[in-house]
C-alpha cells in the first residue's frame, strides 16, 4: 500500500504535529496493535453451580428475586 504525502493514516485533529511526533504516535500504536495479550490461566468457578437445599428457607414468595 503506497501512500502519497496527502493521503495520510492519521490524522491531526487541532493543531500541528511534527513529523518525530507522528513517528512516535505510530511506534506506540503498532507496538500494541502487535502486543499479544498473555492468556488468563484458567480458573475454576469460585462458587458452586449448584444450591444447598438445607441452607436455604423453606418458603419463597413468588415474586421473589431469588427465583
């Protein structure tokens, strides 16, 4: 992909960025485009999927948010 110097990637929104500052800003945004996130070491679920029937009241109303 070729540019012409008036086709530009980025663009300056307010006010002038010299070239070193445009040069920059492309070094940070690659490098983090190309950054590999580490993947998360799997975990178990920190609570049971399921429900302990004695610990819980006898009655639920209806309506109540604990289904």
């Amino acid at each position: 992909m070729s540019l012409n110097p008036a086709e530009s990637v980025l663009r300056v929104e307010k006010g002038h960025a010299a070239p070193e500052e445009l040069a920059a800003i492309t070094a940070v945004l690659m490098a983090r485009a190309a950054a590999r996130p580490a993947a998360p070491a799997h975990r178990g679920r920190d609570t049971a999927g399921w429900r302990r029937l004695e610990r819980t009241p006898g009655f639920r109303a209806p309506h109540s948010w604990q289904g």
